[in-house]
C-alpha cells in the first residue's frame, strides 16, 4: 500500500493530495481526466476542488484551491 502525500503552494494557495495509486509529481500524462467536486456532490459550495483520474479512472490525486 502506497501512502498519501500533501504538498502545499502558499504562493497559489493551492494543496495537492498524491493518493497511493498517483505516480509521483512531474510524472506528465498522468491524470487522464479532472472533475470539479461540485460536479460530483449536489448542492456543494465549499472551496474549488478539483479530483484527478488516471486513465483507469482510479482516482489518484486531489487539488484543492484557497486551502
């Protein structure tokens, strides 16, 4: 099992969680496919939050705006 990591951009006021399945940052074509959290949560208005999906639509990353 792979761990989780966060990395935080101060400067953009932008997180990143690398979940287990994510190959690592700087790997280019990774994420396949990106969906904004109020497109899958009805009714959300919290932060912009942004899920990433590889191209087996595993979710391997999640990006956070304002956090």
């Amino acid at each position: 099992m792979g761990l989780v990591k966060l990395e935080a951009d101060m400067a953009s006021n932008m997180s990143y969680v690398y979940l287990p399945d994510h190959p690592g940052s700087g790997s280019f074509g990774c994420v396949a496919k990106t969906v904004p959290l109020y497109q899958v949560v009805k009714g959300y208005d919290g932060l912009d939050v942004n899920l990433d999906f590889d191209v087996e639509g595993r979710l391997i990353g999640i990006e956070i705006f304002s956090a």
